[in-house]
C-alpha cells in the first residue's frame, strides 16, 4: 500500500485552500469574460482598398484622405520601384491622367482580429493628356495588400501591384 505524506499547508506558508479557489475564480472571470475581439470582415478589407483608389482618383480633393487608408510606415511596391506613402503620393500626384477609373475584382481575402491579407485583380482605365492629344489607357494588375487594425480602423501597411497588361488607343 502506497502511503502519501499530508503536510499541513501553513508548514509552506500557503495560502489557504478557499483562498487558492477564489483567486483562481476571479483570474477567469477576468480573463475568460474578456469580450474576443471579433475578426476583421471581408466588406471592411474591400471597403478599405477601394477607399485608397478613391484617394487617388483625379476627382479627390482631400490630400489627406490616402493617410485615412494607409498607415503611416505604409509601403508599396509600384512600378518597378518602393515606396513610402509620402514617395507614393508624389508618384501619383505626378500623373498626367485626367480621367481615372479602377475595376477591383477576384478578391481572395484572408482575416483574423488584427489584420488581412487580399489578394485581387485590378483593371484601370485612364485617359492622360500629352501635349493636344489625349490616349485611352487600360491596364491590368495582379494586387496584394496587407491590412492591420489600428484602434477601429482598417489600414492598409503593405501594397504589391504587378502590372499584367497595358492596352491604349488615341482618342484625339
């Protein structure tokens, strides 16, 4: 017969038993009531990527609204080249385009509490103006972006664009 050694809790100075239990009880009642903060949803990742092409629509005139979408460390990969949000928007601001026009579509959309990554096709019709003549462009791209949560908001950190096709055509 195996005989187990019972020495009393006070010799270790321990807390009591009921004491040990309530304290446990109150740890998970902490910890395992804390509300679970619910993942990020598709609608948000797509709403925030289209917020970005409506910042760099030629109709936006709010400078700042591409800093409502991106996060301040944002980074891009765009043409051949990297970029900041502040390189970024002197790249975009640069543009001859006098009408702009995005289609996003074949989202692949992947979430948890804190951040998203979606992948996407992107098909751009612009009409730039040279000199008098103006041409039609269409262009195609294969996209991704990595979205984080920051406070309430949806932002996106990084963006990967990698242009799949270009058409154009002289509209006069």
């Amino acid at each position: 017969m195996t005989r187990f050694l019972h020495l009393p809790v006070s010799q270790y100075n321990l807390p009591s038993p009921p004491l040990i239990t309530v304290a446990v009880l109150l740890l998970l009642l902490v910890f395992g009531c804390a509300p679970k903060q619910e993942s990020i949803t598709k609608t948000e990742v797509i709403s925030t990527i289209e917020g970005l092409f409506e910042a760099l629509d030629v109709t936006n005139e709010n400078p700042g609204l591409m800093d409502h979408y991106t996060t301040p460390d944002f980074l891009i990969y765009e043409a051949g080249q990297k970029m900041d949000r502040e390189q970024f928007k002197a790249f975009a601001e640069g543009s001859t385009a006098i009408e702009t026009d995005w289609e996003l579509s074949d989202f692949r959309i992947s979430t948890d509490e804190h951040s998203a990554h979606a992948s996407f096709f992107n098909r751009g019709e612009f009409v730039v103006q040279q000199d008098s003549v103006r041409i039609r462009l269409e262009i195609q791209w294969l996209e991704s972006a990595f979205l984080v949560k920051k406070g309430d908001s949806l932002k996106i950190k990084f963006y990967f664009s990698d242009n799949i096709g270009i058409k154009s055509d002289t509209i006069r």
